[in-house]
C-alpha cells in the first residue's frame, strides 16, 4: 500500500504458479489486483477464491495483444511481469517462442506502461540468463551473461529493454532472475 491507499497492481501471469501466489499476498496486504493472462499455462482454478473480491479482477488476455494489455493497464500503479513461455525447451521445437513471449510480450507490457503513466514494474527473469556457470554460490555479478536457450536469451533481452525503458521514460524496476 502506498501511504492510506491501497496499491492499484497489475499482474501479468497472475493465474500462474508464481503469480497466483504474488496474488495471494498482494490482495492480503489490502491492495487491489488485476490478474491479466491468457491462460496457456496458468489456471484460473488458482485465483478463483478471489472472484467475489472487490478488490480482484480477471482479464483474459494475452501479452501479445498490445491494445488488450494497455486497456489492462489503464489506471495502474505498478506491474508485476510474470507472463513469459514456461517451456524452456519449446525454443528448441518452435524457435520464436521465446523471440515473441519474452522480448515482444515484455516490449508490449513497457510500452502499454509508458502509455498509460505506470512507473514500477516487477520483471520476472531468470537465473539462465547466466548460461552455463559454474560458481556456487553464483553472485548476480557474474559475467558475462552468455545464455545457452532461446529462453535465456529472451529474458536477458526482456532485462536490458526493461533498463532501456527505465533510463528512457524515468520508470523504476525490480528484476528477479529466479
């Protein structure tokens, strides 16, 4: 919550595992949730229990539908970016998977922010942006970051359009490599 007001927070993959859990304690400290998926991978069975919640809401959405995803963001205070292709492997198989969920869904998630005056945003990436490390602990100050998928590459592209967005047009980040 901000001050007396609760947060307005925007959660694509909302109705994923991460997400639906994300949901969970954002509606618990009394902020209002958005979920915005499109259900490829996430279930709407995992934030059903909010759907008498007048502080929940449900779009069916999916974060290549640019126009779809800036009318979710409308009135936002803060995005948490979730929604990406969860089958590493798939890149392998379809090789712009990863091109499309990744780097043009998250390009779209940013842009649909920027056009709608949201600041923050809470960018899931992920831990194979590091490709084949062998440090343990592994330090977030390794490098280079030399990916060896298609779905690394695309969350390491997802992080430096996030960066750029924020050096361009004043938004803050949070980048999680889980």
């Amino acid at each position: 919550m901000i001050g007396a007001h609760p947060t307005r927070n925007l959660v694509t993959g909302g109705a994923g595992f991460i997400g639906s859990h994300v949901v969970d304690r954002l509606l618990a400290a009394g902020n209002l949730v958005t979920v915005y998926d499109n259900l490829s991978s996430g279930n709407r069975r995992r934030v059903e229990s909010h759907q008498t919640s007048t502080a929940f809401s449900f779009v069916e959405g999916d974060i290549l539908d640019p126009s779809r995803l800036s009318d979710a963001c409308r009135g936002q205070d803060v995005v948490w970016h979730l929604a990406a292709n969860t089958d590493i492997r798939a890149g392998s198989r379809t090789t712009d998977i990863d091109l499309r969920h990744c780097v043009v869904g998250t390009c779209n998630v940013l842009e649909a922010m920027r056009l709608n005056g949201v600041e923050r945003i809470l960018f899931a990436s992920s831990g194979v942006v590091y490709g084949d490390f062998d440090a343990n602990p592994l330090l977030e100050s390794a490098g280079p970051l030399l990916p060896t998928s298609l779905y690394g590459a695309g969350k390491l592209s997802g992080e430096a359009f996030v960066s750029a967005y924020c050096h361009l047009f004043g938004m803050r980040a949070w980048i999680f490599r889980f």
